[in-house]
C-alpha cells in the first residue's frame, strides 16, 4: 500500500468514527434540550391556567384537546412530566385545590413535529458531515499528490539509473527541504557506488591481467624445473605439489574474477542461446571424464529452450553444474540430465544423504575433500541465475541428488 493511501486511509477512519459518535450524541443532546423547552412551555401554560381555575365558577371538569381537569383523590401528590407510551405527546399531571376540593390538571404537548424537526437537522447535520468529509478526502488527496511529486520524481530518476554509466545521477531541486536532502543524499550515495563500481571493474581488469602472467611463468618455469636432471624422487614430489597448487590458484583467480565480472555485470551482451545444443556440446567434451568414473548418462530432452543470455554466462552455469555431477559422484554411478519445460535437470548419485541446502550456493562452501573443488562452482551458478532471473533449487531422492533450473514459465 502506498504511504500516500495509508495516511488516507487513516484519516478516513477517524473521520467515521467522528461521524458515528458526533450523530448520536448530537441526536440526544438535541432531544432533550426539545424536551426541556416542552417542558417550560408546559409549566408556563400551568402558570397561566391555575389563577383563571381558582375562581372558577363552574366546578365541571373542563374538557380540551391538550388540558383536562378533573376531580381527584390524590390531595397533595407533586407535579410529575413524562412522556407517553407511544412518546407522542409530553405530559404535565399537576393537583390543585379549588374550593376545597383536590382536582387533577393535565396539559399535553405534541412531539411529533419536534421529532420531525429533530430528524431533519440530523439528516442535514449527516449529509454535510458526510460532504465535509469527502472534501476534505479529496483535498488532501489531491494536496497530497502535489506534495509527494518530487518523492515519485526522484524514485523515476533512481530506477532508470546504472551504476556504470558515465554521467553523475542529477535529481531535479525540490522546495521541500526534507526532499531537498533526500535528493542530496542520494546523489552522494550514488556516486559513490559509482566510483566503488569502476574501482573494482578495474581491480577485476587489472586482476585478471597482472596475476595471469605470473601464474604463467611460474608454471612454465615449474615445467622446465621437472625437466632438469640429475632430479631426486622427493624433489619431483615437491615440484608436482607446487604445481598442483599453482594451478588450483590460477582457477581461483579465474572464478573470483568471473564472480566479480558478473555482480558488476560485466556481461551486456546477448544472443539467442540453445540450452540443449549447448548441454550436448558439453556432454561430448566431458565424455573422458565420465569414461574414467564408470558414469552412466542418461538424458531426457523433451523441448530445446532457447534463452536470450550472453552465451559464456549460459556455458559456465551449464558447464558448472555437469561438473559438479561427474565431480561428486560415484564410481560406476549414473548422471541424468533433463530439460522439460522449462527447467533444466542434473542429477548424480553420490553421498548417501542430502547436503546442507542453506550453505550449498555460498561462497568457498565445499560438500566434499575433493582437491580440485574451489567452493565457487555452485555460487557462480547462483549468481547466473539471479542476473537472468532464473530459479535455482536443490533437491534430494535417494540414491540423487538434483539440481533444477527454472529458466522460463
């Protein structure tokens, strides 16, 4: 919900609620102060009476619409108002005594027209509470708008922003202050997110640049040493070490840099890409490897996807995960690998439980002492597929475990 909806919609609640108290309230304060101005009409009309009955020479009751009198036996009781059953009329019962003798006076007066008039001012007073209401609804909402344009302004400006474009984020001037160092703030965060982005794209350039010499060097100058005699059994153990380490950290290098290269999305390029001829590409160029484990590949290919990618992102994360299975797997075990709708299936036998779900695509998590395993393959394939909205998940049915890739609904 947006803030401008939320703070409406509070006002409007509290302006019902207003509106459901006040009516009420106002409706009984209004019929008793009706009913107190009956009430002294009726005591006045008493007061009037009572010096014309005192000489009254005919002591037969007297007869009228609104006052009767007649003889009674209650000597002494007190005036009493109420009003009647059907709470028409409003009452007044006084006793008096005339020529020694107890008579009941009784002077009634209609409601009915007050409680019509009482009715119309409610009506009037809901309708322009109502109208007051959808004023000021309507005002707030619309000042509102005006007040909160810079706010949509800025957020414009802010999703059509890169971080790796040239030119500085400028937000237009805003009269509010508040918006005013908003925009101010923004505009220094963005540049310096800028400038951190081109410091690590150079950082990852330089990176892959500097470090691939040396480690070259030192490769080749590991070779040449292998070859020098006279070369002891224990010397050609350590130079085999040191060249297995030598290359375990030119792959290190190689995938902290795609990593890098990636989250600063270093890819713009794309193409149309066949998963399945890609897949099969691939499969070809590890068959050695499964040759050497004894692997049994199975593959189901019901479509061939096409997907709009750069196509080196798509092989490393295809090449990633066929990796993994012939990695971890068996000796003599099997790889299954599908593509139906949509999503793309490996799966392997392996270790005879499921793996740790929560740390599988984190960063130098490794599941296995294989040597050759850098910890990266499945985070590289992680953050592939968060830059194309892929969806990644792990699952275990024993005796596999899978990996499946959603890549199109």
């Amino acid at each position: 919900m947006k803030l401008l909806n939320k703070t409406v919609q509070y006002y409007f609640l509290l302006s019902v609620v207003l509106l459901l108290v006040a009516v009420p309230v106002f409706y009984f304060v209004l019929q008793r102060i009706v009913i107190a101005n009956v009430d002294a009409r009726l005591i006045a009309t008493k007061t009037q009476l009572i010096p014309r009955l005192q000489v009254m020479e005919n002591k037969q009751p007297l007869l009228d619409n609104d006052i009767t009198l007649e003889k009674s036996g209650k000597p002494g009781a007190k005036d009493s108002l109420y009003t009647s059953d059907k709470g028409t009329y409003r009452l007044l019962t006084s006793y008096l005594v005339i020529n020694q003798e107890t008579y009941r006076l009784q002077i009634k007066s209609s409601l009915a027209n007050h409680q019509a008039l009482i009715t119309s001012i409610i009506i009037l007073q809901v309708l322009l509470l109502s109208l007051l209401l959808a004023g000021l609804l309507l005002i707030n909402r619309s000042l509102a708008r005006q007040v909160w344009k810079p706010f949509y302004n800025t957020l414009r400006k802010l999703r059509a922003y890169k971080v790796d474009q040239v030119e500085p984020l400028q937000l237009p001037h805003s009269k509010v202050n508040e918006f005013e160092e908003l925009n101010t703030a923004v505009e220094q965060l963005a540049e310096r997110s800028r400038k951190s982005y081109v410091a690590q794209k150079e950082f990852a350039e330089n990176a892959s640049h500097e470090m691939r010499t040396p480690l070259a060097i030192f490769q080749g100058k590991l070779e040449l040493l292998m070859q020098t005699t006279p070369l002891t059994e224990e010397q050609a153990m350590l130079i085999t070490d040191m060249a297995s380490a030598s290359q375990r950290m030119a792959r290190l290098n190689k995938g902290l840099i795609l990593l890098t290269r990636i989250q600063n999305g270093q890819f713009p390029e794309t193409e149309e890409v066949s998963i399945k001829k890609m897949a099969l590409h691939l499969l070809d160029q590890y068959q050695q490897q499964m040759q050497q484990k004894e692997l049994i590949l199975e593959q189901h290919w019901e479509e061939d996807l096409h997907i709009a990618a750069n196509p080196t992102l798509m092989e490393v994360l295809l090449s990633n995960l066929l990796v993994n299975a012939i990695r971890h797997n068996l000796k003599g075990g099997q790889i299954i690998v599908k593509l139906s709708a949509g999503v793309f299936t490996v799966q392997n036998t392996g270790q005879l439980y499921a793996l740790n779900a929560n740390r599988l695509f984190q960063r130098f998590s490794k599941n296995s002492a294989d040597a050759e395993s850098m910890g990266l393959g499945l985070e590289i394939v992680k953050k592939i597929c968060d830059l194309y909205q892929f969806e990644i998940s792990y699952t275990y049915e024993h005796p596999l475990h899978a990996f499946h890739v959603i890549m199109k609904r």
